[in-house]
C-alpha cells in the first residue's frame, strides 16, 4: 500500500519537539480540517526518545504523533479519533502520514477524551 505524504508547516512541529507534553492545537494552525465542522480538536506530541509508532513505510525519522478528534453523527459512538505520524527529512521539512484508525484508547468513543487522559496535562 503506497502512503501520502502530506506538508505540515514546520511552525507546528518545533515548538513541541523534545517538550515531552501534549499540546491541543489552535484551530488556525491545524494541517487539515480547519474549516471543516466535523473535525473538533487536534493534539499534537513529540515522541520520546526511543519510543516507536507502528511502521508507517518511511526510513525517515518519526519525531511526533498528531491526534485527530471529529464527530460523525452516524456512528453509535460518535467521536472519532485518527492518529497520523509526523516525519522529519533530512533537509528538515516536516510531513504527515494518512490517518490511522488505530488508536490505543479506541477509535470510537461516546465522549471526548480529556488532555489530561493522554497523559500530560
């Protein structure tokens, strides 16, 4: 399966890289979705040192993880989370992978999570 590799503005990325939080991104800086009602809350974090997201077909490093949080009134459990890693190329642009549906806390969700359930605050 061929993955997409889509820009991410690398003023997302830096300010979180090595912080060890989480952050929940203002709309106006979203990658994606911003002007789309659906899309609810984005979460971004920088990876730990060692720490490895599933293969995501790259050999470039993985230095963040974005969280994607959106309703879709159809599904029973209507929150809906995606992840998607964030890779750095050597000449230091950032990029995105596609979405990822499987998240360790579920995909779909009846509420929202809280910051606070990620771990950080």
């Amino acid at each position: 399966m061929t993955r997409t590799w889509s820009p991410i503005d690398a003023s997302v990325v830096d300010p979180i890289l090595r912080s060890g939080c989480t952050y929940e991104l203002p709309r106006d800086i979203w990658p994606f979705g911003s002007t789309e009602s659906q899309f609810l809350r984005m979460f971004i974090y920088g990876l730990a040192a060692n720490e490895e997201t599933p293969s995501v077909a790259t050999t470039a490093l993985v230095v963040a993880r974005l969280l994607s949080e959106r309703f879709d009134s159809k599904d029973t459990q209507p929150i809906n989370y995606d992840w998607y890693s964030i890779m750095q190329r050597s000449d230091g642009a950032f990029f995105q992978s596609g979405p990822h549906k499987d998240i360790d806390f579920g995909h779909h969700l009846s509420s929202p999570i809280s910051l606070a359930s990620l771990g950080h605050v």
